[in-house]
C-alpha cells in the first residue's frame, strides 16, 4: 500500500478482492477527520493476482495530477491506466 499526502487529505491505494478478481482503489481520507471515501482505479482492468492490483493502483496514484476540492483524484486526460 502506497500513499500520498495533500493539503486537506491522504491518499492510500490498495487492492481487494471482488469474487475472483481484485479491484485497484484509491482511498482518500480527510485530514481534519472523517471517513475515506473509495475511487475503484482503472475499472477496465482485470487483476487476478493481488500484487499486480497494488502496483497498478499505487501506479494510478503517481499519475494523478491532484484532487478536486472534495477529494475526488484527477487524472490527465484520456487517462486509462495503461502503459500504451
């Protein structure tokens, strides 16, 4: 798990498992308190192994260029979390 720090959040990804497949998220908690809020990364993407989600998430939170005042990431545009 990977993580990065903002002003007004932190930023922690991660990988969980969804049936037989794992999912990349981001998790953003607010620094003043409260609970984190989600953002399931690169949905288009299949993992079965949970090691390759972690990277691809911790991969995504590298790319993000920020977040939006509520917390939610911002990507370049036409970001789809492929190295292609």
């Amino acid at each position: 798990m990977a993580g990065r720090e903002f002003d007004n959040y932190l930023v922690r990804s991660g990988a969980t498992l969804e049936g037989s497949r794992f999912t990349a998220y981001l998790a953003v908690t607010p620094r003043a308190g409260g609970f984190p809020m989600y953002f399931a990364i690169c949905e288009n993407r299949s993992f079965r192994d949970k090691g390759i989600a972690e990277t691809a998430a911790a991969k995504a939170m590298t790319d993000m260029s920020g977040l939006e005042e509520d917390g939610t990431p911002i990507f370049p545009e036409g970001y789809t979390g492929f190295d292609d």
